[in-house]
C-alpha cells in the first residue's frame, strides 16, 4: 500500500479513550479550586456539596421526583455490584451478555452469588441478544451501551411497562448520550469518568420505587459487605442518597463532577450532550462508509454506539492475526505523534480500533483524527507487509 503523506491538521486533544474519557473542552486544574478540600465530607458543608452533586445529576438527567439518587464507592462497578448484591436472588434473573462487561456480570451472579434459577442469554461481538427471548418474569440485568463492542439497545421499547421483575442497567456509557427511557428503568448505574470525563472512584446509584420496594421487602441470604449496605433497620437508608456517602469521597472528584455538570448545564443540557454525541460518531460513521478499509463492528446500524465507537479492518489477508499486528502499529504511531491515545479495541474484542466520540469530545477533533488514520493504517500496512 502506498505511503501518504503525514497530515497538517492536528486534533486539538488526542484523548480519544473510552473510560476515562476526555475532560470537557476548555478544563483546566482551576476548575478545582472551589474543591472543599481539608474538610470532612460530613461536616455541614461536606454534605450540601454532595448532595448538590444528586440535585444537579437528577436536574441534567431529568429523572422522575420518585427516583433516588446516590454517590457509591467504587466506581460503576461498585454501584452496579451494590444493586446486584441487594437485590437479586428474590426470583429469577436473565442476564444478557454482548461483550466484556455483560459477561463480567454474568460470573458475577453464577459464580459469586451463585444464584440457581439464572438465564444467560449471549451474543457475539457485533451483535444483540434475541431481546424478545427475555423473561421479564424474571429480574434482567444488561448493560444499555457495550462499551468493548459499540453495541447498544436502540430504545427501552422491549421492556415491558407491566414487568413483574427489576430492569437492572449499566448505563455508564450511556446515561447522559443515549436515551434512557427511565419508566422502564428500575436499576440505573454509571461512573463519573467514563460519559463526561470526570475523575475516577466514584459511582452513581439510581433506584426506581419498585426497586425501593424490593429492597425494603427482601433480604438476601448472604452476608452484605458495609460498603453495600442500603437499608438502615430494614429500611432504605434514606441519608445515602441525601448526601452522606458510606464511605469518604473525594472532595476534588466532587467538584471536578460539579464541574463538568456545570458546562453539560451551559451548553443545553441533556439535549445538547445527547445531539454533540450523534455528531461526533456521525464523522466516524460517514468516514467508515467511504473507507474500503474499515467498517464498523456493529451489525446493526440501530444498535451502533454514539459514544464507544468500535471498528474492524475488513479485506486484510492473514486474518486476525494479521489484523492485531495492523491495530497494534496504528495505534502506537498515532500515540507517538500524539495525535491520538488509547483507541485499540478492548482486550476480548475483535482487533480493530476503538475511539470515544462522547460529548466531551469535540467534532472537529475528530475530523481530522479521520486523515491521521489513513495515514496509520498506510504506515502500518508497509510496516507489517
């Protein structure tokens, strides 16, 4: 393949990682300065700071005034083992798995939990479960956005609004780019560094009043880690998702979430951050279309990502072997002239490309990351032969 000519125009941030993903355009360290740092995330300020947090998160997300809102250790994945934890175990379970996360949950809950009466219902990369298949006599836990495949569910249309169980979701790639129906949501989870690009560590619970009752009616059999434990003498613990946290926070994170709350605020809200996400994966997917080289791993143009778009190389000969040699090159050329970071795809994923087109992102970024692709690939491609 004929070498190009290395590209003029640079992206103006090469942070293109999907989780933690780029900080908002124009962040500087100064956004932090406000941080109530040095002080006890209980005090009186401590505490109007966290829950300032929740009021802003239910505002931007426009959750209904029923739904709770809570700050939780350990990231997304510290939220959504809370929820599993606590919940799950009253009836049946269908999990559904179309990549690396869902599959994480799915050991989750036959090997830790070991609960009996479980239904994995799995698809390959690229593609969905068969959504019709799902028992929603059952509880159901999925994640809305695959974030190592760039599959999503296209809408909450195929939960049903009379379901006897609990829809529990990961949503941390989803939650302020993609259209959560929230009547069909009784479990939501996400962290703060992975949709607007803020610090890591903490994870965001939302509960629906049916997951309420569940976990105010049910106890399950095992014993509960305290940094799980939602319920104070059977009851939902009400002050966890009023500000006080089950463990200490950080009070930097806070504000660098209050932060990037702020701007979501500034430029439109849920509105602006969902249409900046479509147009930034827009380039990605008009670029594919016009690449012979490249096509998108999803199947289904319905169910393809707007935040985690994930490629694969098509017409290579040798294979995936070949094919991860190809990805491996492109990927360290493009970090070496600091023009992009991080876009290999996820370890179990096919071999391809994988680049965060969320709204932190800007447009024109991606633009020109287009041309600076083609370049690698033509620089990889004499490389590896």
């Amino acid at each position: 393949m004929t070498r190009l000519d290395k590209p003029t125009q640079r992206p103006g941030s090469p942070n293109f990682s999907s989780g933690p993903c780029a900080k908002r355009p124009g962040w500087t360290p100064d956004a932090l300065r406000a941080a109530l740092v040095g002080r006890s995330h209980r005090s009186g300020a401590g505490k109007a700071r966290l829950k300032l947090a929740i009021d802003k998160t239910r505002a931007l997300l426009r959750l209904p005034a029923d739904y709770r809102v809570a700050i939780v250790p350990g990231s997304d994945t510290g939220a959504f083992e809370m929820a599993m934890w606590s919940l799950l175990g009253a009836r049946g379970v269908d999990v559904l798995a179309w990549e690396d996360f869902g599959k994480g949950w799915v050991t989750d809950i036959v090997k830790q939990l070991r609960l009996q009466d479980v239904r994995v219902l799995e698809a390959d990369y690229g593609a969905l479960p068969d959504l019709k298949a799902v028992n929603w006599n059952h509880d159901v836990v999925f994640t809305w956005n695959g974030t190592t495949s760039g599959v999503r569910v296209p809408n909450g249309d195929w939960i049903p609004s009379d379901r006897a169980g609990l829809s529990l979701i990961d949503a941390t790639s989803a939650v302020f780019a993609q259209a959560i129906d929230w009547a069909k949501a009784d479990v939501v989870t996400y962290s703060w560094q992975k949709i607007l690009g803020g610090e890591a560590a903490h994870g965001m619970l939302i509960l629906s009043p049916r997951a309420v009752q569940r976990l105010e009616s049910y106890s399950p059999p095992w014993p509960m880690p305290k940094i799980f434990r939602m319920k104070k003498d059977g009851k939902l613990n009400a002050a966890i998702f009023a500000g006080e946290t089950i463990n200490t926070p950080s009070m930097l994170c806070v504000e660098d979430y209050l932060d990037t709350l702020a701007w979501a605020e500034s430029i439109g809200g849920l509105t602006a951050l969902h249409r900046r996400a479509d147009d930034n994966a827009a380039v990605l997917f008009d670029w594919m279309a016009r690449t012979p080289w490249i096509t998108n791993l999803t199947i289904e143009p319905a169910t393809r990502s707007n935040t985690s778009v994930c490629m694969r190389f098509t017409g290579v000969p040798g294979g995936p072997a070949e094919e991860r040699r190809l990805a491996e090159h492109m990927v360290a050329r493009l970090a070496e002239e600091g023009v992009a970071y991080d876009i290999g795809s996820y370890r179990t994923a096919p071999p391809g490309l994988r680049v965060w087109c969320g709204a932190t992102v800007e447009r024109s970024d991606l633009e020109a990351l287009t041309a600076w692709l083609e370049w690698a690939y033509a620089e990889a491609r004499a490389a590896v032969g």
